[in-house]
C-alpha cells in the first residue's frame, strides 16, 4: 500500500548531471523517429556560420556504417582554455547543456541556435562523435563515446594553409534512442537543398557512400535566386494566376526608425495557382517552421489586408461578400524566410515561431511592398482577387446551408455566450473563458465576425466520473453543451457533429495555479465526453503571457515597448536582451498578472486572443495510446485516486515546473 512504501526523504531526489537529462527524456530534446533531427542540429550551426558571413561551403556525406559527416569552412569551433570551466572551449560545448556562443549576439548577429543545447544532445545521443577543428593555422581534434569524452583535444601534425578554417563533425547515432536508427536520405536531401535555397552563394552537397565506403552519390545545390527558383520547384507545372512575387526587406536604423534591430526582416516568393490548394514553406533564421507561427500568420493577414484594400479600390467585390483571410490563402504559393535576433519557439525542435514581435515586423516590412507591387499589376491583382471571391462565394453558399440544416435543431442559446456572425466552421471560434471579469474583457476585444465568448464562473464541476444528466443539470456545462452544439457521448458511439457550431473551442484560463487546475477539468471534460471533437481537433488550449516587461526608449529605440513573456525564462531572456541592448536594469518594469481580468481588451486581444500573435496548443490524444490517456485523467481526477496521485507526486513530483 501507499502508506508502507520507502521513505521519502532527500535520498530519493536525483540531480541529472551532464548530458544524464538528454539520455533519460531524448524526447525533450529532439525528434526520436530518426536521427535526422540530431544531424540537423550540426547542420544548423554550419549555415549559422554562413548566414554570418563567416562560411561559403557545407557538406554532409553519409557513411555505409550508418554515421554521418557534417563539414563547413567556417570559422572553427573555439579550442582555447574556456576560463569559467577549466577545459578547452570545444568540450565544453559538446558535453555541457546550454553552452554555446550565441547568448550574447555578439558573434552571430542571427541564429537558430538558442539554447545551447543543439551539438551536445547530438553527443549525448550518439555512441561515438569525433570533431576536428582547423583554425589559428593548426589542426585540433577530440572524441567522445556515449555523451562522454574518449579521446582529449590534441593538435594534429596535419598541414594548414595560411587562412584555413573550418569544422568536421562525424557522429554514429545511438539506435536505443531512435524508432528508425537510419538517417532518412529524402528528408535530409530536402534540408539541405532548403538551405541552399537560403543562402545564396553558399555551395552545399550531399554524398552517399557505397556498401564498401565508395562514393556512390553526390548532390550539390547553389543558388543565387533560390526562393524563387525553389517556389517554381514546388508549384511543379501548375499554372499560377500572376508571376512570382518576389522580394526582400531588412530593417535600417538609419532609414526605418528604431522599432527593430538592424538586420531584421524578411524574404519571400509569393504566387497563386488557378487550381487546386496552395503550397508553401516558411523559415525563421534558416530553421524550417513547418507548423508555422506568428510570421506565416502576419503574412496572411498582411496578404489578406492588402487584397481587401485592393479589391475597395477598384470596386471588385460582389454585395453581400467578405473576404477572409482563408479566402484570400488557399490557393497561395509561398516561401517565407525571416531573420529575426532572439527568436522564441515551441519547443526544443523549433517548429513553430511563438514570438510576438515576428508579426510587426514582417507587417512592417512585407505589406506596403506588395500593396504597391499589386497597383503596379492591376491585372495580376485583379486575377488573385477573383480566386478570392470565388473561394469566399463558395464559403457564403456552404454557410447557408449549414445554417438551413441547422435551423429548428438548436436549443436556446446561454444569454452569457457572446455568439459570433460567422458560420463557417473552418473561422469560427468559440473561447470558454475563466472568470465573468475576463470574459467582459475577452467581449470587448474579440473579433465579433469569428470569435465566441462564453464567461465561466469559477471551477466546473468535476465531470469524470458524472453521467450525461449531471452534466446538463449544472448550469455551467449545460451552457458549454448548448454553445458547442452536439451531445456528450463515448468513444464508441455514433454522433451527429452536423450540428457543431465552432471549428474551434479554445480554453483560456489565467496562467497561475487555479486557472492550471481549471485547464485541467475542462480538459478532462473534453476527453472523457467529447473524444470525438478531440480526435477531429477541435479542442484548443490558450497560453496567456504571465509576465509583461516594459521597456524604456533608449539608444535607437526611440519609443517605449512592452514584451509579454510566458513564463520566467522568457522573461529572463526579454530583460537579458533589454541590458545588451544598454537598457539599465533598473528601469526595466516587470508585471506579473494575477490572471486574465487585469489584462485590458487590448492587452488580451495583443497577447491571447490574436490569431496572429498568440499561442494555442491543440488538446491531442496520440493513436494508440487512448487507454493510456484515460488512466492518467482518471488519476488526476477519480475522486477515489487520492492515494494513486499521492504515489504519483512522490515518485515524479521533480519532473513537474511548479508554480509557488
């Protein structure tokens, strides 16, 4: 029983030490199905030297015993004495979290490396890595097996020209650690060719060995209008309504003002095929974002905004139409790289770009560009909006007899939902919103065209373990049942989701303690009464800021800005940013919300309830682990578990971020 189990004392807490956390949760770290992800990592910091203007060539040659080479002619990862850890700077980088030279911006103006945490999972993963640096007209090399340094650094008696520098990289994945333990050649192949795509100039190559260690494939890439040439690769032989748009805009101090860093911005190539869904790609300082992010969302609303604007101004839309922004998209073609300094992402593998600031800045730099490019083709502009209005016509038509399918079905509506005009489900958006002071709030920002606000008092009842008839007995979650528009029921049953009345339900909770545990019964809710709406995904999660850091005009930064930051790091790496820029820490004003009601309409809408800038993670049960889900749920909220959860706590409670 619980009660007899060993001791809980300071004996049972373990500390991971060096590299220990990576090989205990890999999945923290990287991508698992492949070791693609942990060769990327090396990847990246070879184009980090390009970007940098330090390197012009890099090469990965696959080996026939599974290993890979990662080589550049940059500048040679540091072999000196690191003063704070005694060792040589190189090994401190491969066998230390969270050690890089990329913290400061001092020596990469732009980078997708941020945490320090890139070559060293490489390591960790990986039953031997070998490196050899050429700089300073010497040649270094040091290994490591398992995480752990095998071979110390030592100065080969190699010959250096005068000049020469450079980094090689070889590392034999682990398989214990990978679903697949081959490196996947296609996906590799595609990384390497998008990286020549965005370096212009930069020659990147792929080799393959033979069964016996020949050379049995090479594949070389170097542009000098990649984007464009990589967006007609994609669009393949479709015909396109208008020529490619292609340009580029980074921000100048001296020209622009002093909203953003020197250097930021962003390149795109744009078009519109006449047939079928549009495709595209987007980057965040040469990282690939395949689940977007606020960039890709400020583009297609800059796109959108500019369409409209267009379409006003020589009368082109039909009475009774609206365009939207997926209007306006769907048959988009696209590729998007922005540079941004101190970019934030979901999680480690980075593909999704959460930063705020992302949205004004590609706002700033792509949409009088290509306001002016369509007034300069009013032909071409007349074509991309007839898509527009095809698709928006065609959505009015399918939201009618939605609405006609509907009509006699629904019961009365809550007075406390704030209903929203718009019956497209692919737009609609219903919040379910802690507290009647956010949800006052939550009324007054939203956008009213495609965005529901239905107020909750205080915590829901606890519907685990309640049957349908308790559930539409307590005025709370009947409310959310009327609002959604379809019936509790099981996994197994058979449900009519005719009647669903958003695309999106999003649950937004203040972002301490009780709005967690709120989170958590609404999503157990959802779990438990709605699997289906779950699996289809249609159940959302809000991540409101917790902080907001206000920093003063200073330098070139001529107005005041404020930066909400999720969490404490965030708000440690926003306030680090503010002093390298020479702001005094003294008068950097931080403010912690108690939750959502001290948000303004403004403030809330900026930072939660903005498609463009806020972040929403989508609430998935995995295929094949619906058992394992249950079970969890049922620990946290069985009202008989008291004792599962109290073992639960004791035996992982350190693996929990605690907010005290």
């Amino acid at each position: 029983m619980a009660g007899k189990s060993e001791a809980y004392d300071a004996s049972a807490i373990k500390a991971l030490e060096g590299l220990d956390p990576v090989r205990k949760r890999p999945g923290m770290y990287t991508e698992t199905s492949n070791p693609n992800h942990i060769i990327q990592e090396i990847i990246d910091n070879a184009a980090d030297e390009s970007l940098s203007g330090f390197a012009s060539m890099l090469r990965v040659r696959l080996h026939a015993d599974g290993s890979a080479t990662v080589e550049d002619d940059g500048r040679g990862i540091p072999v000196d004495l690191h003063a704070q850890k005694g060792k040589p700077a190189i090994e401190v980088i491969f066998a230390t979290l969270h050690a890089g030279g990329k913290f400061e911006g001092k020596h990469y103006s732009f980078s997708g490396g941020l945490h320090g945490v890139g070559v060293s999972v490489t390591n960790a993963l990986s039953t031997r890595l070998e490196a050899t640096v050429r700089r300073d007209g010497g040649q270094w090399s040091i290994a490591f097996a398992n995480g752990e340094l095998a071979e110390p650094l030592r100065r080969d008696d190699a010959r250096v020209r005068k000049g020469e520098s450079g980094t090689r990289i070889r590392v034999w994945p682990d398989p214990q650690y990978f679903d697949s333990p081959t490196i996947h050649r296609a996906a590799l192949e595609r990384l390497l060719r998008t990286k020549a795509v965005l370096l212009p100039g930069t020659r990147v190559s792929l080799e393959t060995e033979g069964p016996n260690g020949e050379l049995a494939d090479t594949r070389e890439w170097c542009y000098q209008d990649g984007l464009k040439d990589h967006l007609v690769d994609l669009i393949e032989d479709r015909e396109t309504a208008c020529p490619i748009f292609v340009g580029s805009r980074f921000f100048r101090p001296e020209t622009n003002g002093g909203d953003f860093s020197e250097g930021e911005g962003a390149e795109w190539a744009l078009t519109w095929v006449t047939e079928g869904g549009g495709v595209g790609e987007s980057f965040v300082n040469l990282i690939p974002t395949p689940h977007g992010g606020t960039h890709l969302n400020a583009l297609r609303t800059s796109v959108c905004d500019a369409i409209r604007a267009f379409a006003d101004h020589h009368n082109l839309l039909p009475r009774g139409i609206k365009l939207s922004p997926e209007d306006v998209w769907t048959k988009a073609c696209f590729l998007l790289s922005a540079r941004l300094k101190e970019p934030q992402f979901q999680g480690q593998t980075k593909e999704r770009l959460t930063s705020r600031e992302a949205a004004r800045l590609i706002s700033a730099m792509f949409r009088d560009r290509f306001e002016f490019w369509l007034n300069e083709h009013v032909d071409d502009g007349r074509a991309i909006t007839e898509l527009a209005i095809k698709a928006a016509a065609e959505r009015v038509r399918k939201g009618k007899r939605i609405e006609k399918k509907r009509q006699g079905t629904l019961a009365t509506l809550p007075g406390k939902l704030a209903d929203c005009k718009e019956k497209d489900l692919e737009r609609t958006e219903l919040f379910l919103v802690e507290g009647d002071s956010a949800g006052g709030s939550a009324k007054q920002a939203r956008n009213r065209e495609i965005q529901a606000i239905l107020p909750l008092r205080g915590k829901i009842l606890n519907t685990w373990e309640v049957g349908r008839a308790e559930i539409l007995a307590c005025e709370a979650t009947h409310n959310m049942v009327v609002s959604i528009g379809v019936d509790p029921h099981e996994p197994g049953d058979r449900v009519d989701l005719s009647g669903l009345r958003y695309g999106k339900i999003i649950i937004m909770t203040d972002a301490d303690v009780d709005g967690a545990h709120i989170r958590s019964l609404l999503s157990g809710f959802f779990v438990k009464h709605y699997p289906r709406l779950v699996a289809a995904g249609h159940i959302y999660i809000a991540e409101p800021p917790l902080f907001r850091l206000d920093v003063p005009a200073h330098g070139k930064y001529k107005n005041r800005r404020t930066v909400y930051c999720l969490d404490d790091a965030e708000l440690a790496v926003a306030a680090d940013k503010a002093v390298a820029e020479g702001v005094d820490p003294d008068k950097l004003k931080t403010q912690r919300f108690k939750g959502l009601g001290e948000m303004n309409p403004t403030q809330l809408w900026e930072t939660t309830m903005n498609p463009d800038t806020r972040r929403i993670l989508r609430l998935v049960v995995e295929p094949g682990t619906e058992d394992d889900t249950q079970n969890r749920f049922h620990r946290c909220l069985g009202k008989k578990e008291a004792a599962a959860r109290r073992a639960w706590i004791e035996a992982e409670g350190n693996l929990a971020e605690v907010d005290i």
